[in-house]
C-alpha cells in the first residue's frame, strides 16, 4: 500500500462499499419469495392508469423524488408522525405528488401473495418501470433487494430535488452529485414527456423567459395568469404533443422553444446538453435506451439492503 497516495485508498474502499451495496440488488431477488410479484404489481397499476392515464406519470415521478432524498428507500410514501417531519409536505411534494392511494393498493395486492417480503421501495421501483411500458416507452429488469427507511427528512427533500426555476448548471451539479451523468440527467428528464406540470410551477417562464416560443407561451398564459396564488393549480400538460404517450417529443418540443418548464427549456438554451437533446428529438430508440440505463443507475442511488432498515408491512409508517 506504501506506493499508492491515500486518496486512491480512500477512494478504492468507497468504490468496494458502493459495490457491496448495490451487489445486493439483483434482478431475481424475489423469483422464489414471491413469484407472482410482477404480475401482481402491473395488474394494480395497469388498472389504474385505465382509470386515469395522467397516474403513470405520477407514480414515475414518486419514484424520481424517493431516490433523490437519502437515496430509493420509500422514505416519501411515509406520512408525518409526531416525532418528525415527512417528505411529503416538503415544497417538491406538497399539493403536488401524488399517487399514494395507488401504492397502497399495490402494496395490499402483494401482501396478499407474499406477506412481509416486498419492500415499499422496491414496490415504487417497479411500478415507474410498469408505469413506462404500459404508456408506450420501453421495459426493463428492474434490480431489486431494497428495504425501507425508519425515517423520512422534509428539509432533505426541500434541498434534494432540483426546482423548476434551476438553471442548468445546478441541474447538472446536483444529478452528478448522486452519481448521476449529464447524459442521465438529460435522459430523465425525458419523463417529461408524461403527465402535468401546475401553473404555479411554469407562470415565471412563460412570463419572464425569453427562450421561450410567443404563441407557446400565450396558449399556456391563457389558464395560467400572471397573478400568483391566481390559478396557481391549473394544469398543463409537460409534453405539448403526447402528454400520456411515453415517447420523445418531449425533445421535439425543447428544440422549438416549447418546453413547460424553465428547467426543461434549460437543457436546450445554447449549453452542453443541446446536442443530446438534438440527438434524441431525432432518434427515439437512443432516447429509450439511455432512459433505460439511466433509471437502472438511479435506482441504485444508496439503496438500505441486508438488515438496514426494514420491510414496512404498510407503506404509510413504520413498522
């Protein structure tokens, strides 16, 4: 060891806990414990993207904002308890995740073939995979092994999900802080092409933004007023085109100024990410594929595996 500097010592033995942890997710984690997982869970979330197609997006969204506070441990299904704060009323959440009725019905479903084996975070992850493919994108396997948080942190949320006034640097500073790439970052994004955003979430841009498409924003201005706390839950949908169809006009719209959101026209204002998004506007089976690899990358965002944490017998609290 003399030979080497520390800091690639230090840096090797990060590297081996990183490996260990994510070594205990694996693809066929419940192929004998619970066998019928995969069907069940599809069964739930098919039914109720039936019954309101916009869920998909919902429940996609659940599993982003999970994963970017303390890591995919379904800290964010937890409601808030005397003895602390949840995540879902920090500001990314409040009035406006959503989809937690469904979890607790997929969650019920599994119970019911394989009691007290299937974590919450693990149930999230795969609902965001079947939740892509029943809207047209692609599927995946996902790996899984994850177990429950305890715990849940409304100011880890107010300060780990990137808002939609972020501009792109601290976009990309903050996905690359979890390991994430700018490719990724782009990539994700791309889940945008799914679901609504609410007024008081774009009304700066189409107001105030310059890199911004004049009748786009006059159509959006129309239910959206200038006023805030006027109309502030007024929806729209992220993607001009497709909003319940998973594919890559969400990158069509960037490259025409028509993005929603003024993080989503950042990835296409004159920086970095513009040849990506270019690159996707034109090609859809690359778009897929980077999504896939990059959901696969932020589904191993420091999962609780071996005896961390626990399975929680009802997603709402702890056991």
């Amino acid at each position: 060891m003399g030979s080497f500097p520390a800091s690639l010592v230090c840096l090797a033995q990060v590297m081996l806990v990183l490996g260990s942890a994510n070594a205990q997710l694996s693809t066929n984690f419940y192929s004998r414990s619970c066998p019928k997982l995969f069907p069940t869970v599809i069964t739930t979330v098919h039914s109720a993207i039936v019954k309101e197609a916009r869920m998909g997006a919902s429940l996609l969204r659940l599993f982003f904002h999970d994963c970017f506070v303390n890591g995919c441990d379904g800290s964010i299904l937890l409601d808030d308890t005397s003895s602390f704060k949840g995540e879902k009323n920090a500001n990314p959440n409040r009035n406006s995740a959503r989809g937690f009725e469904v979890v607790d019905n997929i969650k019920s479903a599994v119970e019911k073939v394989c009691p007290g084996v299937v974590s919450c975070a693990d149930i999230l992850a795969i609902a965001a995979r079947d939740s892509v493919h029943i809207l047209g994108g692609p599927s995946w396997n996902v790996k899984l092994g994850r177990r429950d948080a305890r715990t849940a942190s409304q100011s880890a949320a107010n300060n780990g999900i990137p808002p939609p006034t972020s501009n792109l640097n601290q976009l990309i500073s903050r996905f690359n802080a979890l390991g994430l790439s700018t490719k990724d970052l782009v990539a994700l994004s791309g889940a945008h092409t799914i679901g609504q955003a609410r007024c008081t979430n774009f009304r700066a841009h189409i107001y105030n933004d310059s890199n911004i498409d004049k009748s786009f924003a006059r159509t959006r201005q129309s239910s959206c007023p200038r006023a805030s706390g006027s109309g502030d839950n007024n929806l729209a949908p992220l993607d001009l085109q497709t909003p319940t169809a998973f594919d890559n006009n969400y990158f069509k719209n960037l490259v025409q100024k028509k993005g929603l959101l003024h993080s989503d026209q950042e990835l296409f204002n004159g920086g970095s990410t513009d040849s990506t998004v270019r690159g996707y506007s034109n090609n859809p089976h690359t778009f897929a594929a980077d999504f896939v690899n990059a959901m696969i990358k932020m589904g191993d965002i420091s999962p609780l595996t071996g005896s961390k944490g626990e399975i929680r017998n009802n997603c709402r609290r702890v056991n």
